[in-house]
C-alpha cells in the first residue's frame, strides 16, 4: 500500500509539473512540489547521492515563485 501512494504521488508529481510548465501555473507547480516532497524525503535517509534526490521539490517551488512574481509585475 506504502509503494503504492509513493509512486501515485510521483506520478502526479509529474503530470503537474508538466502541466504548470506548459501553462506557466503557479499553482500547478505548487501542488507538484507538495506532491513530490514526501517520496523526496524517503530519499534524504539514503547514505549516497540518492541524497540529493531530496532537493527536487526545490525546482517546482522555485519556479512557482518565478512564475507568480512573474504575473504580478505584468499586472
């Protein structure tokens, strides 16, 4: 069940990140990177560069931000 939830949460991890780019949605992006954070924190435990898996919600929010502080300064 566990496995599960961890790939569902990846796999709409991806299909709203794709789905922010295309539409240049905060919002999507947001709600990719919650989704991604926790199967991204299984990775934080590992002793090895799956580590660094743990830093991939960071491209989603970091983009979100971008792109919100994008249309408020076209307003």
């Amino acid at each position: 069940m566990a496995g599960t939830i961890f790939w569902l949460l990846i796999v709409a991890f991806g299909f709203l990140f794709i789905g922010g780019l295309i539409n240049k949605s905060g919002k999507l992006l947001l709600m990719s990177g919650m989704a991604v954070t926790l199967p991204s924190l299984y990775f934080l435990g590992a002793n090895n560069a799956f580590r660094l898996l743990a830093l991939v919600p960071l491209l989603p929010f970091g983009l979100s931000y971008f792109f919100v502080k994008k249309r408020k300064e076209s307003r």
